[in-house]
C-alpha cells in the first residue's frame, strides 16, 4: 500500500520541529548525490569466497568500508549477449552510497528475462549468505528486509520478473528494459529508465507497457530520457547525473526507508527535469515520520481569517509579492526543514527574494498561514 504524503509537513515551522528535521536529514540533499558518493569502497569476488550461485556466472560484490551497518543490497544482472562490465559502473557508485551491490554475469550470454530473474535471485542469495560467512567482511552487516535488483535491457525485464517471483523484494530499478508479454502483477516500488531513441527495446513496445501492467497499488516512475538511446542508463552519470540521483533516491526511499529523500524526489528531481521526454509517476510517500507528533499543534492554530490575500508569481523565477493585511514576520523553509530565510514584511510593497536559493519548492510561513512556493529555473 502506498503511504500517505503528508503536505502538511508544515509543522516543521515549530522551532522544534525543525530543530529535529535538520538532524533526522542533515546532509541529505541534491549536492550530497554525489558520484561517487562519500565512503570508500572495496571489493568481493569468488576468490574471496564468496558463493559461486548456480544460476549466475561469476560475481562482484562492491560494498562501503567506512560506513556503518546494517546495509541494504542490490543485485544487477547485465543485458542480453552483455557482460557485467556493461553495468559495473553502479557497483561503486552505490556502495560508495553504503547499499552493497552485487554485479553478476549469466550462465549463457543469450538468458532471456526469465532466466536473468532466477540470476538475480540466486545472486540475493550469494548476499544472504555474506551476512553468515565468518570470514566475509559483511558478517552480520546487511538488512536482510532491505534486498533489491536491478538489470539493463533484458536483465531489466529479468528484474520485474523476479520482484514479481519474489514478494520480498524492497525495490526495481529497471534501466532501459526488454520484456514482452509482461505479468507483472507485484508490489515493490518500481523505478523505469528508459530512452526515447531507444531501437532496441522501444519505449511503446517495453518500457511504457511495463509501466501501465504493474499495478497501480504499487508505487511506480517512469524516467525516459529525451534522446535517450539503449544505454542511456548504464552507468549513474546518464543523463547528466539525473539518472543516479533518482535511482539512489529511490532506493534510499523505498528500501532503506529513508523519508528524508521524499523531498529530493518529489519537490526537484521529478519536477519537470529537463533531460525527459516523458515523465509518468505514481507514487506518494510521506515526507518526514516526525510530522506526526506537531499535527496536533497545527489543529489548533486560528487561520480563520487569514491575513496574506494573495502571492504572485507562483512559481516564480525570483521574486514573490505578497499582498497582506498589514505588516508581519515570514519564514522561508525548504521542504527538509529547514530555516532558509526569515524577516519582516512593511509598507505598501512586500517582496521576498527567493534568488539565492535553487529551483525547488518551499514554504512560506507568516503568522498561522502556510503557503507553498515553487521557485522555477
């Protein structure tokens, strides 16, 4: 079941409130999706002694070393006659993240979907043993509720496959997919790449059909990219870098259970991102766990006569006017909580100046009205 988004996170106006919103989400913001992410990562392989999965042909497991566990995995499974070095750019990229990934290669480079679905089953298995293996490094170290895949083309059929084989599975993230026929009756928050250009696994014949056969009770995106040819999402860069940051977002979201990266996804990433030419999303998810306890605060607060009547341009480039009854304090607060900009509005023209701050979306406090604002590019 999809969570409730609760746009009246507005609460985190209370001092308080926005005193633990900044430290439940510190440092969780667009710049800190960065590539590489910020710890350090090494690596596992079969002679390490790691497990050789009998439906998978040899692995890498790639995994933080100065972060701290539990840690959520991810399993990723190359395309059809591709090798694992076609997608191992996300190995490190995640688990420089801290989610541990595990690349892995088919038994014959000509798997189809359903035979990359069993592959990255058996690799989430390799994973569960990790967590027991006595001399693994991940020894009692990874969420085992916290396991999801991965694949490019047929492997990214091959990762619907198996989130619909495998109720278990806590997230998809499918980068440019192919798969006919598709029964993809599942609940795991599903994530779509896909390219516009795409002659191998065309958007009208893949991608954007996957997106309408999953149910819309599971929560789902669907991420072309304008241009967008069959590798467009190999790697964390395509698209600019759009295309990591989504992915770590939903993942972080989704399976990590993370709230915080609610906003990224909801207020900037998937607010008409200029690399897409085609954007389809329905999903909600709450915006931050701690709202819960102010609601009760905000009930109580008089808004039965407002006082600002008006504020324009909304969105906005810059600058908002605001027309009000007489002169009062405002609060500008991003969507994470926190205290951007605060001051006193007199005289005849009220202006808040919203340059400094990147396109996103935010509110305006003054007295007990709360006002969201979309700042544009």
């Amino acid at each position: 079941m999809k969570n409730l988004y609760l746009e009246i996170s507005l609460a985190l106006i209370s001092p308080l409130f926005t005193n633990v919103v900044i430290a439940q989400c510190d440092g969780i913001t667009l710049e800190s999706l960065t590539n590489p992410g910020a710890f350090e990562v090494a690596t596992l392989t079969e002679a390490d002694g790691i497990r050789n999965g009998p439906d998978y042909s040899g692995a890498t497991i790639y995994y933080p070393t100065n972060s701290n566990p539990p840690f959520s995995s991810i399993a990723i499974v190359p395309g059809f006659t591709a090798l694992p070095s076609s997608v191992k750019e996300w190995g490190p990229f995640y688990a420089s993240h801290g989610i541990v990934t595990i690349i892995i290669g088919t038994n014959s480079l000509f798997d189809f979907p359903e035979a990359r679905a069993e592959a990255l089953l058996d690799a989430l298995e390799t994973i569960k043993k990790e967590n027991v293996r006595v001399s693994s490094p991940l020894e009692g170290a990874l969420n085992l509720n916290q396991l999801a895949v991965s694949g490019w083309s047929m492997g990214g059929g091959g990762a619907q496959r198996a989130a619909a084989l495998d109720t278990t599975i806590a997230g998809v993230v499918a980068l440019c997919p192919w798969l006919l026929n598709p029964e993809l009756n599942h609940k795991s928050p599903l994530l779509i790449f896909s390219g516009e250009a795409d002659p191998t696994a065309p958007p009208l014949l893949h991608a954007n059909i996957h997106y309408n056969q999953t149910p819309n009770t599971t929560d789902k995106v669907l991420f072309e990219i304008a241009n967008g040819n069959h590798s467009v999402a190999n790697t964390p860069s395509g698209g600019g870098g759009y295309i990591g940051k989504v992915a770590l977002s939903w993942l972080k979201l989704y399976v990590e259970k993370n709230d915080c990266y609610c906003p990224l996804l909801t207020d900037t990433l998937l607010v008409s991102p200029p690399i897409v030419s085609k954007l389809e999303k329905d999903f909600e998810c709450e915006l931050l766990d701690v709202v819960n306890p102010v609601l009760g605060a905000l009930a109580n607060v008089d808004d039965t006569d407002p006082r600002v009547s008006r504020v324009y341009p909304n969105p906005t480039k810059n600058i908002v006017n605001i027309e009000m009854h007489g002169d009062g304090q405002y609060k500008i607060i991003s969507s994470m909580g926190q205290l951007l900009l605060e001051g006193y509005l007199t005289g005849d023209k009220k202006q808040i100046d919203l340059s400094e701050f990147p396109p996103s979306m935010y509110y305006l406090y003054i007295d007990s009205q709360i006002i969201k604002l979309i700042k544009s590019n």
